[in-house]
C-alpha cells in the first residue's frame, strides 16, 4: 500500500523472473522438462490494463509467455473479473451440450422418461455439483437463475416444460438445487467437525471475530494502527452457517392432498 503502480510492476517483474530461473533449475534437478509452449500468464490487480513487461524462459531461445485473461484449475476458471459469472455460464454449456445428446439418445430405436432421467442424472447432475460449493457466494439473482436452469434442463429432458416447477416437484419428487447444495453443506461440516482442516477454519473464523473487534475499537494493540483502507473480512464459516440457518428445514418439493390432484384432473382450466 502506498507505492505507486510502475514500482509494483518493477518490483513484480523482478519476482517473477527469479521465480522462471527456479523453476527451470528445478526442472533440471527432478529431470521433468517444462512444457513452455503451453506455459501462460495471469495479471490481476487493482489498476485496469494489462502490465507493461514481458516474461520470458531464457533457456529456450527468449520466448515470450502470453498473458491471459482466465485459465482452468481443477474444474474452475480462474480470472481476473470478480464474481463467479464465467463460472455459471461454462456450467450451463456443458449443461446444454449434454441435453441435446441425451435428447438424441434412442435405444433399440426408441427412448423413455426413465432412461433419461439416467441419463440426467449420471451425465448433467454431475456438472451442476461443480455449483454446490460456492453457491452460498453466489447473488440471489445468480441462485436463482442457475436454480431455475436446473429445473428447466430436467423438464426439458422429460418433455415436461408445459408444467411449472412446482408441480413438477410433486409429481417426480424431485428436490431443487438448492436443497441439494444445503445437503451438501450439512454433510461436509459434518465431515470437517473431525478433521484438521476444520480446525483450521474453526481458527481462521475465530480470528476474523477479533479482527472484527479491534476495528470496532472494543480493544486496542500496542503499536498497531487500523487504515481506512481494511475491508470487512467475514469468514467462510460465518457464511455457510448464515446461509445454512436461512434454507427452511422442509423440503421443497411441495405436499398437495389426492382432492386437489383430482380436482385439477377434473377442472384443468380453472388452474391456468
């Protein structure tokens, strides 16, 4: 804080060229070459634009690595944009690439509400479990998009897009992604209440809890001076246990009585 931009580029461009040289020594030693050709760069800072400098690995002719503005990391794109939007629109192609080759699926000829269904569920609902831990971080518009996106492929999948996700909860039973991400949550705290990860977080909770304190002035540290520039730090726990207390404890597939069924079977059109 306090330095100005191009000194923070000198500075990074200094770090990141001894951190080539490592990395090239060490691939030496470990006897595992580089692959240059598929080596990239991310730059992510607060001042907009890309940086000014060029890296380059010096053992192999000076060929400059290109700076990129996302990447792939175990299943989740990497950027310098905030929010989670590149993430939900790379679920939802996937997702629709997937409908389209269950849509077309056909055995002996012919298809069923049952197999694809499977299909739904052993080929889509995989993708969608990519959401389940970072959906709490998601904006309640963005959950409730990508929760409507998960009905609609499942109707769509069965033929059903006359019915409305209420009824066709009922009919097929079937839980929303939210329950489904709740669930997911309920069991890993369950799993990190054992674990050294867990106290870890457990830890880092705590500490944002005296953070919290210190910048509220409830008690001061010796030689140590809070700057306008600290921004609120809420930890992961915090979050999951708020989002967690806000899902209703019901499930949300909904309970009509057989009368109201038969009546709908009976008077249709007064329901529309």
């Amino acid at each position: 804080m306090g330095v100005r931009f191009t000194d923070q580029c000198l500075d990074l461009e200094k770090r990141v060229k001894s951190f080539l040289d490592r990395l090239e020594f060490n691939s030496c030693l470990s006897d595992q070459p580089l692959n240059r050709s598929k080596t990239d760069a991310l730059f992510s800072a607060r001042a907009i634009g890309l940086p000014k400098f060029t890296i380059s690995f010096d053992s192999d002719g000076g060929d400059e690595i290109k700076w990129k503005k996302e990447y792939k990391y175990l299943g989740y794109i990497i950027s310098s944009k905030l929010g989670w939007g590149n993430l939900i629109k790379d679920v939802e192609c996937k997702v629709r690439k997937r409908l389209s080759l269950i849509r077309s699926f056909k055995l002996f000829g012919c298809s069923s509400p049952s197999v694809r269904k499977v299909l739904f569920y052993s080929h889509v609902l995989p993708i969608f479990t990519w959401i389940y831990p970072v959906y709490l971080l998601l904006t309640r518009k963005q959950q409730e998009s990508i929760c409507k996106f998960y009905h609609t492929s499942l109707r769509r999948v069965l033929y059903c897009l006359e019915w409305n996700d209420i009824f066709f909860s009922y009919v097929l039973d079937e839980l929303s992604l939210e329950d489904r991400c709740s669930a997911y949550w309920n069991r890993y705290l369950i799993a990190l209440s054992a674990s050294t990860d867990g106290n870890l977080l457990f830890e880092k909770a705590n500490l944002c809890e005296f953070r919290k304190s210190w910048l509220d002035k409830e008690f001061s540290i010796r030689c140590l001076r809070k700057s306008k520039r600290f921004v609120p730090n809420h930890s992961i726990l915090e979050k999951v246990v708020t989002w967690l207390s806000s899902i209703p404890m019901n499930s949300s597939v909904p309970h009509f009585e057989m009368q109201d069924i038969e009546l709908l079977e009976n008077f249709p059109d007064s329901f529309c």
